[in-house]
C-alpha cells in the first residue's frame, strides 16, 4: 500500500479506506456470528492498511 500511495491520490485512499474501516464497524455491531465477525475485521483492517500509508506520507511531508 506503501507503493500505491506514492502513486495515486492520497486523499482519495484515506477517504476510500475510512469508510471501508466505517462500514466495518457498523458490520461489527449487526452481526451474530463468528464468521461475520472475521469478514468484518478483515474489512477493518484492509480498511486501515488502505488509509494509513498515505496519510503517514501527508505528516512526513508537512512535518517537514
């Protein structure tokens, strides 16, 4: 993800991967099952994975 937010927009990806991150947490207070609860935290965290490179490489720019 690190390669990819050197390469596309940045803001776009932290905006894509917070509502991914969102969207599982709203998955996290409906579901009832253990496999609804692993789906929703594999979307968490690929949500987080998704927002987090490039938002590092925002603070490093203007931390600059």
């Amino acid at each position: 993800m690190g390669y990819l937010a050197d390469r596309l927009s940045k803001p776009v990806m932290i905006v894509t991967g917070g509502i991914l991150v969102g969207i599982s947490l709203i998955i996290f207070s409906q579901v009832r099952d253990v496999p609804g609860i692993i789906l929703a935290n594999i979307a968490f965290g690929v949500g987080g994975s998704i927002a987090m490179p490039p938002l590092m490489a925002i603070a490093v720019v203007k931390g600059n």
